[in-house]
C-alpha cells in the first residue's frame, strides 16, 4: 500500500515539474485548423495550373470552332452530358456531336471563361467547377436562347499526355433559382 502512494506521489511530482518547466502548456489554446477538406482535396500548385490550362483550353478551342484543339483536350474514353442532356460516349463521339453543333447552331458562338474551382480526387484525378457565360444562340427547334451562365463539371485525370477530360457535365445555370440557393457559398 505504502509503495502505492509512493509512485502516486512521484507521479504527480514528475507532473508538476513538467508543467513548472513548460509553464502555460494547459493554457494554451489550440490554433485554429485549415479545414481538413480544405488540405486533403487542395490541388499542388504545379497541377492546379495544368488543370486550369485544360479548362481554358476548351474555351479557347471553342471560340475557335477548332475540333481537333477539343480533341485534344479529352481523353480516348471520355464521356460528355451537355446541356439538354445528350450523353455522348468518347472522345470521337464528343468532337463528332461537338462538330456538327459548331457547324450550325453554335457556328458564331462564344463561351467566356468566368470562374475556375479545382480540388484533387487524389491519385492523379481532379474536379474542375466551370462558371462561363455563353453568347444567346437559336436551337435546331428554333427556340432563341438568350446570353447565359452554365456550370461545366470536368473530371480530369493525369497521364503521359497531361491532364485530360474523362468526363464532363455541362448545366444551365437559372438565374431565378439561384437567388434562393439555401446554402450560400462559404469559399472566399
């Protein structure tokens, strides 16, 4: 019993004198932390730049009406949802359907480039949220379509060739709706 107390009480000395060597140490508010999600899905700088190089890339593949420049952007098993939702199922499917879109409908048509997000997947693999404003066009049903926001979802992945699109998504983004969005955007 007696040699119980004995370590209980060179316990609490050895406890007292570390405290007395490094005073303040349970005073010490602990510094606020990055968000782990913040860290964990944060693109390396040298990648960020290649994967906002890929995006602008389209953009200016497009203005141009330049096929194989979009080509080159995507990769062989690249799938692609646009706008009205028509699923087009690699890379030569998607320069195909792109082709005779930008032949016709979209043959004076420009997009501008308003706002990039990236975050990595991991792995090589990133996500690209594209905020652009596109000029007013008139569908094939002759619908005309007024100057607008869409939102362009890439998932891209490195490889030999750099970062390439492997899928896309391309939505319309309601300006209507948008003003009553319940959750804000807290990223500043």
């Amino acid at each position: 019993m007696k040699t119980t107390g004995v370590n209980v009480t060179a316990f609490l000395l050895l406890a007292a004198a570390a405290l007395v060597v490094r005073p303040g140490v349970l005073a010490q508010k602990p510094k606020p932390a990055e968000p782990p999600q913040a860290r964990a899905n944060a693109l390396a700088n040298e990648d960020d730049q290649a994967v906002r190089k890929t995006v602008f890339g389209f953009e200016g593949a497009w203005n141009t009406h330049d096929m194989e420049a979009i080509a080159k952007l995507f990769r062989e098993d690249a799938e692609f949802v646009n706008v009205v939702g028509k699923h087009w199922h690699g890379r030569d499917a998607i320069v195909a359907a792109h082709a005779a879109f930008h032949e016709t409908v979209f043959k004076n048509h420009r997009i501008k480039i308003d706002a990039v997000e990236t975050r990595s997947l991991g792995n090589g693999h990133a996500i690209a949220v594209v905020t652009e404003t596109v000029d007013g066009f008139t569908t094939p049903g002759g619908q005309v379509m007024p100057k607008a926001q869409d939102r362009l979802t890439l998932v891209l992945v490195d490889g030999p060739e750099g970062w390439k699109i492997a899928h896309g998504h391309n939505v319309v983004v309601d300006a209507a709706a948008a003003r009553h969005n319940p959750v804000k955007d807290v990223r500043k």
